[in-house]
C-alpha cells in the first residue's frame, strides 16, 4: 500500500497531476462572457454601414465621396439624407 503524501510535500510535477484530475474541459463551449451591443448607444460603424449601403450614393463615386466628407464632418447621417431631399 502506499503511503500517503501531503500535498505541499509533493513534487510540482505531481501537484500539477492531482489538481488536473478536478478539472474539466469545456467541450468545444466559449467560456467568455458574451454580451450584447446596447442599442440606444451611438455607433459610429452603423451609421457608415448605412450611408454605404444607401443605393441613392453607390451609383456615382462622386457622390460617395462628397457625402461621406459631409458626414465626416457633421458626424450624422441625418444632415447627409437632409442634402438628398
């Protein structure tokens, strides 16, 4: 029968193999935290993919560039759309 060590009196090749049996893997599963974009938060990247994909400006480069210089400086898409109308 073997006789029993303590843990702080073992090798730390043999800690490391007692505390591995405890663990588990996760199974292919993200253990981070995921977490949703606040929707009322103001988003720059959703305004740009919008102006983007606006069809009214993807005719013309010409205009794509203006617009996206008007919004660059306003900040929103709002003033841009206003220049359509």
């Amino acid at each position: 029968m073997k006789k029993y060590v303590s843990l702080d009196k073992r090798s730390k090749k043999a800690q490391k193999k007692y505390y591995a049996g405890f663990r588990r893997t996760w199974d292919g599963v993200n253990p981070e935290t995921r977490i949703m974009p606040n929707g009322k938060a103001y988003n720059r990247k959703k305004d740009k993919e919008k102006l983007r994909k606006s069809d009214c400006l993807s005719e013309n480069g010409f205009a794509v560039a203006f617009f996206m210089k008007i919004f660059m400086k306003n900040r929103s898409l709002t003033s841009v759309l206003s220049l359509i109308k």
